[in-house]
C-alpha cells in the first residue's frame, strides 16, 4: 500500500508529481498529505527508490520498462492519465505555409 508513503518526482508540477496527486484523488487519500521526493530525472528516481528515499514513482511505462525488465524497478499497476500523452504544435506561419 502507497497510502502515506513517499513519492519519487521528477520535480513539482511534472507528469510524475500530477499522477501521483490523480492517484491520491483515485484512492481517497487526502492531497495535502502527500509527501515528495524531488529526483529529477529516472535515475534519481532509481537512486532514491533504491535508498529507500521514496517508496513510488509514476512515469511512463515504456521509458521505464528497461529498469522493470532488469529488476530495478518492479510495475505494481498502471494509472491512464487523463489527458492526451502528445499533442502536435507548430508556428502559425508553418501552420499557414503547410497547412492544417
């Protein structure tokens, strides 16, 4: 159970940290008691959760599958965000050159 345990993010307001609030939510955890580990980047968030600095870490599954397949990291679940994963953005001008 991750309820009251630390969470690995990247840094506050990332992917890492608004899933970790949307599983709060999800589950019924109260928000505000949330607690963080600010890693950076995959591999703080590997040194972290291998010093046991935090307990979980939500990033996308496909970055991360190198680290679950080599027993570093272990996959517990999957929480689908909601909202798109990319979105396709151009200048106005290539927009206009090119079009839509």
């Amino acid at each position: 159970d991750l309820k009251d345990k630390v969470w690995a993010v990247s840094r506050m307001t990332s992917g890492s940290h608004l899933m970790a609030v949307l599983l709060a939510k999800q589950e019924g955890w109260s928000t505000s008691d949330l607690k963080y580990e600010i890693v950076g980047n995959l591999a703080g968030a590997k040194e972290s959760l291998t010093n046991a600095k935090s307990h979980g870490f939500l990033w996308e599954k496909f970055t991360t599958k190198p680290l679950v397949d080599s027993g570093d990291f272990r996959r517990v679940g999957e929480i689908p965000t909601p909202w798109p994963c990319f979105v396709i953005a151009a200048r106005q001008d290539v927009i206009q050159e090119k079009g839509e």
